[in-house]
C-alpha cells in the first residue's frame, strides 16, 4: 500500500504543552499527521538553567554516571573566583 506525504508550512505558538496555529489548516477531516516543529529561539543567550537541564538529560553525557569517571572530590582543586561576585 502506498501513501504520499504532502507538506503545510503555517505558523502558530506554543501555550504549555499544546500548539494554536494562527490560521486555520487547508485541508479537511480526519486523519493522522506528522509534525516537526521549527523553533524559532534566540540562540544568543541561553540561561544557566536551560544549559544545565539539556546536559543533565542528554544521552551523550551518560557515561558521566558511570563510576569510573567520579575521579574527582570536594577536596580536589582550589575554589575559583573571577572576581564576578564583587561586581553585583
């Protein structure tokens, strides 16, 4: 059985987890979809927050769990100061 694929390009926003679209969609009924989204994000600036939760959950990073690779303590090292703090 043979199925054909045809594209929409449209708009909308993103409001918790659900997306509205700006205009309504060219085509009727019922059937199943296939959507891929295109974020349009400042990628500029990327807060503390945002950074650490996508490495935290990245697959790639998992083998920092592993026991191996806890080589490190508190102990280790010399605290760093970039002097940042005396600037606020």
């Amino acid at each position: 059985m043979a199925t054909s694929v045809r594209a929409i390009e449209t708009t909308g926003v993103i409001e918790g987890n659900q997306l509205r679209l700006d205009a309504p969609l060219p085509v009727f009924g019922l059937g199943r979809v296939r959507v891929i989204l295109l974020l349009e994000e400042d990628t500029a600036e990327i807060d503390e927050e945002e950074w650490l939760y996508a490495a935290a959950t990245n697959p790639a990073f998992s083998f920092l769990k592993e026991p191996a690779e806890d080589i490190y303590t508190l102990a280790d090292g010399r605290p760093f100061d970039d002097g940042s703090a005396n600037e606020r």
